[in-house]
C-alpha cells in the first residue's frame, strides 16, 4: 500500500501495529529520520528502546547475517508490548530479504520499519512494500509540509494559541528551514512562549528565527531601501571597522532587491508576494513600506547594479572592494521614485 500527502503524515503520527511492515524513504535523510522516528515512537512507546522492544539493525549487518532480521522479528523479550525491528539504510538489494519477511510475518511479530534514500519508481524495494498486502509504503519528498503536519508540529512543541499571521510566517520557516531546523524553532519558539496567555505572535515567531544575515548588514540594507543616504554613510563606517567582508554586504543587498522585486511582481499583490519570497515578521511590514517608493523598472535597475558589483567584487579588480560597494549602496539610495 503506497500512501501519499495527509494520508502518510496521519500514518506516521499513528502506524496500525497489525501491518507487517512500513517503508518510509527520501532523499532528505533528515525528512526520513523525523518521520521513522515519529513512528517507531508511536509503535512502541517512550519506553520501547529502554525495555529492549525496539532492536537496531542496520542494513550492513543484515548483509552478513540475513537471518538477524527474521530472529529480530519472532523473538519476545521480557517486557511485554509491542516491538519493532527497525533496518536502516536498506538497498534494493535487500528487497528479496524483506519480501520473505514480510511473507512470513504473523501476528504478534515484530513490526519491520525500514528505511531508505531517494527510490526510483522501478526500485524493487519498494515494489515489495507497495505489492504487499500487508505493508505500507511511503515516500517524502522535496516539498514544503502541508498545515495540518505543521499544526501537529506545533501541538508536539507545546503551542496551542497561535494567531493567524504567525501561523502564515511559520508557514514561511516551513518551507525555507530544513525539517530539523524546523523542529528545533519550534522548540525554541515553544520555551520563549512559556506561560504566556496571549496567541503567538508574527513578532514573536520572528524574535526565534533563525537570522540569515547579520543585523548590522540589515540594517544598511534597509537604509538603502529606504533611500536613508545618512544612515548609509554611518552604518557603513562601522561595518568596515568590523571587518564585513564587501561580498556578504552585496549578497544580502541582491536577496533583499530579490525579495522587492518578486513582491512587486506577484499576481496576487505584494503581501502574497512577501510569503511565497519567504519574508515574515516585522521585516515582512518593513519591506512593504519600503516598496511603495519603488517601482518595478528602477528595481530592475538596482538589481543589475548589484550583479554588477557582484562581478566587480569577485574579479581581479584592483578597486578598493568596500569603496566600490558603498558608491553601489549610496547610488541605489538615491535612485528615483
């Protein structure tokens, strides 16, 4: 049985114990260890490695010794419960073992959870869990998780009160975090919240996230965009004694015109622009501010001046780099309206 979308994250939250088996493979090996993980605990419990009904096999040793999975599979231990043999990193290679496992398997045995990296549609691995009757077999793949996985994110971190814009930013660090970093923002979003009776909020979410260029080179960036050529002048001043490198400073300036111009641009409006260019938080409002005095030809413009720079930055040019991204800087600021 091969399962899809909701289907496999309602499946991974609550496995039936009366199915012989589950595949779950990908090729994000952190998407596939969440999830197996989520399973296994759902199996057998908190509880199930420490009283020993959970036993590790990972697909190396089951090469050597290919009667170690069906031994995992009948033996009992002495705490009573249900048990699972776990193969990790399994190759279509085992797919003969697995099928005879998966034929011999009797109530009462041992669920196989098995995992794998990225599986091809012919792969015979995965033909064994998807022909069995008896098996379940489930793909991730690169794609940002749905609502109902990040709510059941949010309710395993402790969040219950979330307001509606912060769900729509978590739903932005969905998709531009990787699943464990996810997790753990969550976490950390979960422990800044404690005890607070108030719904989360856009800006608390945007307090925990984590940050992708230094506040200092946000900060210039920002008066750039905001044609604020004092403050650019300064803030430069005082990143040069810090020793930013000229390239980070023109890296964040393009993601930031990047992000403009995509908002600018979106069919749906500049807000539905914002989210799908992954822009949250306060510096979600911000930037919208900042758009009303830019056009879309004079972004443009500004985004061949930094590629430009870019290409400057990174050639053999004798020009002073930092001198060289400050005119870029200052000239953005004083573009037209």
């Amino acid at each position: 049985m091969n399962l899809k979308g909701q289907q496999a994250a309602k499946y991974c939250a609550a496995p039936d114990p009366k199915k012989a088996g589950l595949l779950i493979f990908g090729a994000d090996a952190m998407r596939v260890a969440l999830k197996r993980q989520e399973a296994i605990l759902a199996l057998v419990g908190p509880q199930g490695e420490a009283e020993m009904r959970l036993t590790r096999l990972p697909a190396s040793d089951l090469r050597k010794d290919g009667a170690a999975l069906s031994d995992a599979i009948r033996s009992q231990g002495f705490f009573p419960g249900p048990r699972v043999a776990f193969v990790e990193e399994a190759t279509d290679g085992m797919a003969p073992m697995l099928a005879d496992a998966l034929r011999e398997w009797r109530p009462g045995d041992a669920v196989i959870v098995v995992t794998a990296g990225n599986l091809t549609a012919k792969s015979a691995l995965k033909k064994v869990f998807d022909d069995s009757g008896d098996a379940v077999c489930i793909g991730l793949y690169d794609e940002p998780p749905s609502r109902e996985e990040i709510e059941a994110e949010l309710k395993r971190a402790g969040l219950a009160a979330i307001s509606p814009e912060a769900m729509t930013d978590l739903g932005v660090l969905a998709r531009a975090l990787d699943p464990g970093d996810f997790r753990q923002t969550l976490e950390k979003i979960a422990l800044y919240h404690w005890g607070e009776s108030a719904p989360l909020s856009s800006a608390d979410v945007a307090a925990c996230a984590p940050g992708t260029i230094e506040a200092e080179v946000d900060d210039v960036i920002h008066a750039v965009a905001e044609r604020d050529q004092r403050q650019v002048g300064a803030l430069m001043r005082r990143l040069e004694g810090q020793g930013v490198a000229p390239v980070t400073l023109c890296i964040g300036a393009l993601r930031h015109f990047k992000a403009l111009h995509g908002a600018a641009t979106d069919s749906g409006g500049a807000a539905n622009g914002m989210v799908r260019m992954r822009v949250f938080g306060p510096r979600r409002d911000r930037m919208l501010r900042q758009l009303q005095g830019w056009r879309v030809p004079v972004l443009e413009w500004a985004l061949a001046e930094l590629l430009e720079t870019d290409l400057t930055l990174r050639s053999t040019s004798r020009a002073p780099a930092m001198a060289v991204m400050e005119r870029t800087l200052i000239r953005l600021a004083m573009a037209p309206t």
